[in-house]
C-alpha cells in the first residue's frame, strides 16, 4: 500500500472526552517537560526525582526514558541518525497521546539538535511543552561516565557519539536551565516545582 492510499483509508476519529474535561477529573494541567543535555548530565536522575515529588502532590505523571523506550517502543530502531530522529518522532507522538489524557509527562532525552526539539514542541498542543536544558559541562559528564560510553567514545569505539564527535546544540530559550553540578538534586526540583507552579500546570501544594 502507497503512502497516498494509506492516507485515503485514514480519518480522524472524534472523541467525547477532550484534554480539559481529563484535567479536571485529575485537578492539575497536562504538559511535557523535555529534558535535553548530554549524556551522564542527570536528565533522568532528576526527572525521576521530580516524578516522586509530584506523586507525593497528587500529581499523574510518566516519565519517558531514552533507553527504556529502546526496549519496547523503539526496539527495531539502531543509532543512524534517520533512526535516532524517528526515535524522537515516536516519542513525540506517544508523549502527545499522553498530554491528551491529561498527564504531566517528563521526558529524557538527549535530542541534541534544536530542530529535533522545535519538530517535537510543534507536534504537541500549543502552551504544552516546557524544554529543560540540563546544562551539565562536558568535563563533569565525562567524569561520571555511569555507563561507560565517553571512555569507548575516546577510544573510537562508539562513532558519533553527541559530546565527543557529534555535536550538541544548547537550547537557546529553555524554560529552565539545571546545571547538576553546581545545583543538588532537591534544587533542581524544586526549581521545576517553581516553574510548574509559575504555568499553572500544577496549584500550591496544601498546607
């Protein structure tokens, strides 16, 4: 079947339930938090934190890991560079699917060029993505090295690796930019707290 004809079988489908009444029915905004930065910057570390504080508020939330949906979503994909950009395309879509249901989605991700990430704002509803720079240097990502891949990076072993041969495009007008090396990790919670509660998406935890 030709893209044209699968296109011609295909017709949106109207809902009765829509993005604001599932807001309502959970108290809080849906939005996604994108969280870009090199490899070993702490996107996940400190997505999973901030997943817990909203838990703790009542919060529905799920969070999108670069390598967990390798495991499933994105399993038949390798590293091209087409790959790595329909890696994102297929989050992009599942995290837009998730908005509309009313969650407040946290995704970690790489997603080193800011037109990968301006195609992935522009496939979401308007007001809903919040672009967080994890602006860990270089140096320090490379001495953390959890998982080893600057080290195999440097000896040739992994090629186009983002940091060491391909490069890194830093957000120009993030939302908010954590540097987790100068920053704990309750701080750059908090501080998402803070702009969370600045766009309305969650209300003042109660006292």
């Amino acid at each position: 079947m030709t893209e044209s004809n699968k296109a011609s079988h295909i017709q949106w489908q109207p809902y009765q339930i829509d993005a604001a009444a599932r807001a309502r029915l959970k108290g809080h905004q849906s939005t996604v938090l994108w969280f870009t930065g090199l490899s070993g910057s702490g996107k996940s570390t400190v997505a999973n934190a901030l997943e817990q504080a909203l838990l703790a508020r009542g919060v529905h939330t799920y969070l999108l890991d670069g390598d967990n949906v390798r495991h499933g979503l994105c399993a038949d994909l390798g590293f091209s560079a087409a790959d790595r950009s329909e890696n994102l395309r297929r989050v992009a879509a599942v995290a837009d699917l998730m908005v509309d249901a009313g969650l407040v989605v946290l995704s970690a991700f790489i997603s080193p060029l800011r037109e990968q990430r301006e195609r992935i704002k522009q496939m979401l509803p308007p007001g809903k993505f919040l672009e967080i720079y994890i602006a860990t240097p270089l140096e320090e990502c490379e001495k953390r090295d959890v998982k080893g891949l600057y080290k195999k990076a440097r000896a040739g072993e992994i090629q186009q690796f983002t940091g060491i041969s391909d490069p890194y495009e830093a957000p120009e007008a993030a939302d908010l930019v954590l540097n987790t090396a100068e920053f704990s990790l309750e701080q750059s919670v908090q501080l998402l707290l803070d702009l969370l509660l600045a766009k309305a998406v969650i209300a003042p935890a109660a006292t």
